[in-house]
C-alpha cells in the first residue's frame, strides 16, 4: 500500500502522541526510548530480502529514487512507516537483521528490523523464500538471549531496555493476497471474511505474546490497508473502478476487529501498552 510521505508522518507524529509520558516535546532528537524493534511484511522490510533466494526483492531501480537515489531493499520509493517512527522516536533506523554481521549484531542496541517483502502471520503465507513472523520471533530470540547480553551485561538494566523499547508489527495483508485470495480452496481458506479474520488475529495475538514473553511491553501494531488499492490489484480492476471493493471489504473485518484484539491483550498482559496505527483508513 503506498502511503504518501505527508500521511507517514501524521501516523508517526499520533505514535509518538500515545507515548506522549515518554518524550520530551523540546527535544525531538533526543533519543526517548532505548529502541524500536520491528516486524512485518514489504511495509516495513529494510532489505532483509535482500539476503534471501526470492524474486521479492526491492534492490534495484527505481526502489529508493527518494532514498538518496538508493535501492536498499526497502519496497518503497523512500522511507518506510519504521523508518519514520525511528527519526520521530530520536533513533537511527533500524537495519534488516540478515544485512548486519553475526559478529556485529551484539552492537546494534537501537534495534533491529525483522522484517521481510511476501511473507505473513501464517507460516503457509509466503512467495519464495521469506521470513515468516514465527522465523522474525526466532531471530528476535537470539537477539534478546545472544547478542544483547553481550552489550547491556546487567539482567536488570536488560529488563528495563526491553520493557521501555518500542515494538513496530505491520503485517496480514500477504495473509490476504497471497493465501486466502490466491487458494481459495485451501481449509482456512474455506471460512468467510468474518471467520478468517477472527483466525488470522487469534494467530497474530499468540505470536505478540511470544514476543512479549521476551520482555517487550510497548506495542505499535497495524491494521490492514485496503490492498484492494495497491497497483498489483488495481491494475486489473475495470478502468472506471480505482479499487477493487470486493477485496477491501473481505480485508475490513480484520482491520475492524483488531483494536478490540489489542484492547484484551492490553488487559490480559500486566504493564502492556498497544498503540493501533490504522493505516486502513489513511489509504
């Protein structure tokens, strides 16, 4: 979904508002969290497909022609929504964790970006080679039990630096286009929009309580935007229609029922804080 540059910085701006206990509005450079770690799909990749036998990937021309004229992967003509909320949240932005050394990842205590183009939720979402969110939470691990020990040698000071990171998910819409749309005959697939989305959000809220479960208690999650929108789908779609509404309203569910999601784990997971980016209705 291409988010224009002027709408990123309003949700990265309404973020930051959420954390608003966290800044200190004169100084928004100052780093005001210890990092931003994120998750996801080709929203939020930072090149980590680039590392991966797939044809999903957004290293050549003209990926990055607002990026200092850079194809790094990121499929976007620019910054990414994680790119932005880094710089708002005074951070660097996070590199792909497959771009960055085995012998360096123990420096990087800014965060790190799991993200990657064509894969999902479901571990049967995926088109080639890709990291599945199960796969992002397993390469997190080894960041939270390896590497970040080796930097912040307290458990304490580790259990403070993680409770008071930011954690960025911005995924599902790949469980839509390229699993429920593409194989319709699949079980899951048989169930209807309601059905499905009440599925893929039960599968979404036991991998942020993994995540969880590793210390991280501040959350940043994204709907669905209408992928009914994007130029893969609108290409196709009858010239006198912008968008295909059928596929919106399949995908409007999820988007629909994922703030209340978010409002139990809030209640369900002591000390927890979900903040619900609704890039659905910004398209």
């Amino acid at each position: 979904m291409e988010i224009s540059l002027r709408k990123l910085w309003v949700i990265s701006i309404l973020i930051i508002q959420q954390f608003a206990f966290l800044v200190d509005a004169s100084h928004s450079r100052k780093k005001i969290v210890p990092a931003l770690y994120v998750f996801g799909d080709s929203t939020v990749d930072a090149g980590n497909n680039n590392n991966l036998k797939t044809l999903a990937k957004a290293n050549k021309f003209p990926y990055g022609i607002d990026f200092n004229n850079c194809s790094t992967g990121r499929f976007s003509n620019g910054k990414t929504i994680a790119d932005i909320i880094a710089i708002r949240l005074g951070l660097p932005m996070p590199p792909p964790y497959l771009g960055v050394p085995k012998s360096q990842r123990h420096q990087v205590v800014t965060g790190l970006n799991y993200a990657s183009g064509s894969c999902g939720i479901l571990n049967s979402t995926r088109s080639g080679d890709c990291l599945s969110l199960d796969k992002q939470i397993e390469y997190f691990t080894l960041s939270v039990d390896n590497d970040l020990p080796r930097s912040i040698h307290s458990k304490t000071k580790l259990r403070h630096y993680l409770a008071n990171s930011i954690y960025l998910l911005s995924i599902g819409s790949n469980d839509y286009m390229l699993n429920y749309f593409k194989y319709p005959n699949e079980t899951n697939n048989k169930l209807n929009p309601e059905k499905y989305a009440d599925y893929l959000l039960e599968q979404l809220t036991s991998r942020i309580k993994r995540i969880y479960d590793l210390g991280a208690r501040k959350f940043v999650v994204s709907r669905i935007g209408q992928i009914g929108c994007t130029p893969t789908v609108s290409i196709r779609t009858p010239y006198s229609q912008k968008c295909n509404e059928d596929m919106n309203q399949k995908v409007k569910p999820y988007s629909d029922k994922l703030p209340g999601k978010l409002q139990e784990l809030q209640t369900q997971l002591p000390h927890s804080l979900f903040v619900n980016l609704d890039n659905y209705n910004f398209a």
